[in-house]
C-alpha cells in the first residue's frame, strides 16, 4: 500500500501547513489497527490528540448542572391524537356515568315512596292541588257506593 | 434565554479547553461545572453578551489556570489517581503523554498547541483568543510542533 499522502500530510503537520481537515484524516489513520512499521513513531501522538479532541461530558453532568442551578430537564414527547384527547372522553365518560347514576337514584326513590304507588298518584304530583281534592272525594265517594250497595246485595 | 439552549450547548468545548489547562479530567469537569454555575449566577447579563461561547471560555480559562495553580501549589499530581475504570487509565495515560510533550514547549507555544490540537480551533480563532495575527499563529505552530518532532524522534 501506498503512505506516500499520509507521509506527506504528517511532514505538513509538523510544519504547521495542514489544515483542520488533513489532521482529522490523520487521526482516524492513526486511530486505525494497521499502521506501517515506519509510521508508528507518530501514532500515539495523534491518537492521544484525538481521543482529546474527542473529549466530552456525559449526561449525567447534564443532569447535576441542571440540578443545581434549578432547571428541570423536560424531553419532548411525541403525543398521539388518543392521548391528547383523553382528557376529553375522560370528562364525557364522568358525565355519562353520573347521568346513569343520577337516573337511577330518581327511578329508585319513586318506586320506594309510599305517596306515590300509582300512575294515578304520578299524575296528580303535576296537578295543581285543588283540583286533585275534589277527585280524592270522589274517589271515596264512589268506594263508598260500592261498599254500600255490597252491604244490600247481601 | 435558558440554560439549558444558552449555556448547556458549550460545554464539551469548555471541556476540553479545561482539559488542556488543567490536564486532569476530574479537574476539568469542575472547572466547566464552576464555569456554568459562574455563568447562571451573572444570567442578568446575557442579553447583552455578543459572544456567548467567548464570554464562557473567558471564564473556564480563567478558572482552569486557577485550577492549575492551586495543583502546582498543593503538589497534587497532575496524573489522575489510579483507577479500575479503564476509560480512565487511558485518559490517565493520554494526559500525562500530552502534558509530558507540551511542558518542554515554552509560551504561547503551548498554548497555541493545545488550542489547536486538543481543542481544534482554526488558526483564525487562536489568533482572536489570544490577540495575534494568523501568521503568528502558523509560525509559533511551527514552532512547536517542531519541537514536538524532536522529542518524538529522539525518543524512539
């Protein structure tokens, strides 16, 4: 294999010729398994650069930093239409339930009341209540007609 | 303006200049950490700062070299202390190499070394960091890196 450009780029760098580019390209030759016998004298130089030019902080740093000076860390997530409208059917489901609720306290108090045993008696609640009066007479009235004419019959 | 969009994105080149400076890995994460803390605590003035990258390594550097300092003055070792991490043993072993090569470079040769070469700066860049011209730069570069040969080549 020809080094002769590699050769040439590191005769440049130790000039102070070559630009930012050529000595990345130096590093990652150097940073390669094979190097050539003759070049080896150079390789921990430029691998010592690039692992330092490479050098960086991890997330936990992140994590203290923002800690300390009070900034939570917040990640952006992706919210699908379901989700964003779960609040919604959250509220309607709370509706429906306390209309279900709601109905079946009212059916269950109007069967358990003894005013109002009948149709009849459900009727007259929406009645105004003089005019109920004279149909309660009547009513007894007629029970006591009936009461009446039993007693003779026998 | 927020941390973590205005400050936080600067903080692996701060690193890395903390690095070159203080030639300590654990040294230098605190010397970044102080620098964001120095930075938040000053927020007031963001909205005015131009150069918020400049503002920030002004700061880191001036901490690194205090950094550096104190480790001259307490006689701490500036190889990390020995470690089962392997990371570590070969960062350990990547400064001490580093710093064996640039110790015999005298200012500003060591400097522009390491600006160049651990931080990747551009000639243009140095020459504004430390208020010389391009040509300078390249010729101090020369320079060193000359010395640098020299002492590669002697050793082997």
């Amino acid at each position: 294999m020809d080094y002769k450009y590699i050769e040439q780029l590191i005769d440049r760098y130790f000039e102070g010729e070559t630009t930012l580019e050529e000595e990345h390209i130096l590093r990652e030759f150097f940073a390669q398994g094979t190097v050539p016998q003759h070049l080896r004298q150079w390789q921990q130089l430029f691998r010592s650069t690039a692992e330092l030019t490479a050098a960086h902080l991890d997330e936990q740093f992140d994590r203290r930093i923002l800690e300390i000076v009070g900034e939570t860390h917040v990640t952006a997530r992706r919210i699908t239409l379901a989700q964003r409208l779960r609040p919604l059917f959250k509220a309607a489901a709370f509706v429906a339930f306390a209309i279900v609720i709601g109905s079946a306290v009212e059916h269950a108090t109007r069967t358990t009341a003894p005013a109002e045993p009948t149709g009849d008696a459900l009727v007259q609640d929406e009645l105004d209540p003089a005019e109920t009066t004279p149909l309660d007479i009547r009513s007894a009235e007629v029970a006591e007609k009936i009461d009446s004419t039993k007693v003779l019959k026998q | 303006m927020d941390f973590r969009t205005t400050i936080l994105p600067h903080r692996d080149r701060l690193y890395r200049l903390a690095l070159g400076i203080t030639m300590h890995t654990g040294e230098a994460e605190d010397v970044v950490q102080e620098t964001m803390i120095r930075a938040w605590e000053r927020r007031a003035e963001w909205p005015m700062i131009k150069n918020m990258g400049g503002w920030l390594a002004l700061i880191c550097r001036n901490l690194a070299l205090d950094s550096r300092k104190r480790q001259a003055h307490t006689a701490f070792s500036l190889i990390e202390a020995p470690t089962d991490d392997t990371g570590r043993i070969e960062a350990r072993d990547t400064l001490a190499y580093i710093k064996r090569l640039s110790a015999a470079l005298p200012p500003p040769q060591d400097e522009i070394f390491r600006l160049r070469d651990i931080e990747g700066l551009s000639y243009r860049d140095i020459a504004q960091q430390l208020a010389i011209s391009e040509d300078q730069v390249r010729v101090y570069l020369h320079r060193a890196r000359a010395k640098i040969r020299e002492q590669i080549v002697n050793k082997t």
